[in-house]
C-alpha cells in the first residue's frame, strides 16, 4: 500500500505555541493554580495530559468568575475583550495564548468597529474565536455560516461593511459568501483573515485526495479546521474516514485499497499522526 502523509498535518504555528505555553507555564508554577479558559486546543487527548500536570480547565464563565488566585491562560481561540477586563479587576495573572492571527482580526475589528463600520464575521458562530472575535467588535456585528445566511443579511445601507473571516474557515466558501454579500450594493471591504496555513492545509488536503483510494483525517470531533478539511476530502474522496485516534480506525476498510492519504487539524499531535501512519503501512 502506497501511503500519502501531507506535509501540513498536525500542529499549526498558533496551536504549538499555545501548548508550549502552558507546558511551560505548568512546569515552572510555584504551586499556584493554573488555569486554561475553555480547552487550550480542541484535542481530548492534549487536555487530559495537561489535567494530568495539574492544569485545570475552567468550562464557563461563571467558573471563571470564582476564582480568587492563580493564573489564567487564555486559549488559542482567544476571548471577549471583557475577559480581560474581568480578570484584571480580579487581579488575576493572565497569559494570553492567543494565536497572533486571531489577535490580528480582533484588532481590525475593533479598530473598524470604532471607525463606525458594521462587522460581518464569516464563519461559525458558536466556534469559541468567533465568539471571542464579537467581543471585539463593537453592537453592530453579525455572524455569516452559509448562503442562506449571506442572502438574508440586511445591513444599514448608510454604513460602511468590514468582512473578515474565522482563521480556520474553508477559503472556497468565503469566497462564496463574499461574492453574495459584495452583490448587496453596500460599501464593502473584505480582508481575507483566513490564515495561510489553514488554505495551504485545505490546498494539499484536497489534492491527495484526489489522488487516493481512500483518505484518513486525524482530529478532534469539536475542531473546526478538522471537520473542514473532513468535508473537503469526502468531496474529491468518497473513502473519506475521520477519527480521533488510531483506536477509531477499522482496518479492515482498507483491505482492499491501494493508496491511501492522511492528514490532520491544527489540534492533533504528531505522535497520534505518526501512530496512525506508522499502524496503516505495518498492516498492509
């Protein structure tokens, strides 16, 4: 069987810096609590073994508020601006994990908000970074996932429109809904926030699919990017299996194939996609 890694599986700049972070941040604590707001990344198998250092995993915002003392990392999706504002008057010591591509668009959108511009945010609106990139951006934001939704966006005609987009969303379908949106006769400017690495990622997914008998994608079942590069591999490759771990492949699939691919999301640790590489070409 003829295996096709892509160059670009697993841990992107902002996930790899956001982990080494709290690694470090676990190894040098001074007995003080450590905190992550929300999981650090989307990957079960990165945040039991940060749970495992004594990293504790504040789930909502109420458990946040509790705190008295410790230190609070702010995840790669990154947050509201009044998390900040919260845990300052707290006094509660915050390092700040957000991937600098995330920080890049809350600024833009803060900035344009202020400028008076309404804000269109492309992408999904219960994904942490979304909801974190709102809190940026000022009362006259709006959230766009579909057509259906970019066809019934109304805007106030008199205003000005900033589109950007989710770091991770499928650049294809931005262009889709930009093209929809653009057709409206507002004054809109579009500034394609989609991270570089997650384009090339999507690029090269979609590539070695088409070129395989069947392909695996390596993630977390809640990580966006993941379930993206999932819906463009099942589109150029009908064999198209997402799992977790070598634990959810049933080998037996693949009996009968001759070239498969891999990839992975940004979340997913080399080990997990070298397991499930190694695992493939051993059997077969």
């Amino acid at each position: 069987m003829n295996v096709k890694r892509a160059k670009t599986a697993g841990f992107c700049f902002g996930v790899k810096r956001a982990v080494e972070t709290v690694y470090e941040q676990a190894k040098n604590s001074d007995a003080a609590p450590i905190y992550t707001y929300g999981p650090i990344i989307h990957n079960e198998e990165v945040v039991k073994d940060l749970e495992n250092q004594g990293v504790i995993v504040l789930r909502t915002e109420q458990e946040l508020e509790q705190l008295t003392e410790g230190t609070v990392i702010i995840r790669s999706h990154g947050v509201a601006k009044y998390i900040y504002e919260k845990l300052e008057k707290k006094k509660i010591q915050i390092v700040d994990a957000t991937c600098p591509f995330v920080k890049k668009i809350h600024r833009i959108v803060n900035r344009e908000s202020a400028a008076g511009k309404q804000i269109v945010i492309i992408g999904n609106p219960k994904h942490p970074e979304v909801e974190g990139i709102r809190g940026w951006a000022g009362e006259q934001v709006f959230v766009v996932e579909t057509k259906e939704d970019a066809a019934s966006l109304v805007l106030d005609p008199a205003r000005a429109v900033c589109v950007v987009a989710q770091t991770t969303f499928n650049y294809n379908k931005f262009q889709d809904l930009v093209e929809i949106i653009s057709k409206k006769s507002y004054d809109v400017s579009v500034l394609n926030t989609i991270c570089g690495a997650t384009r090339e990622r999507q690029t090269e997914a979609r590539s070695i699919a088409e070129e395989v008998d069947a392909m695996i994608v390596i993630g977390d079942k809640h990580s966006s990017n993941t379930q993206k590069l999932f819906e463009i591999c099942k589109g150029a490759c009908k064999d198209t299996y997402y799992i977790q771990t070598l634990d959810d492949l049933d080998l037996n699939q693949l009996g009968s194939v001759e070239t498969v691919g891999i990839t992975a999301g940004a979340s997913t640790p080399n080990n997990i996609i070298e397991e499930v590489q190694n695992n493939v070409r051993i059997i077969f």
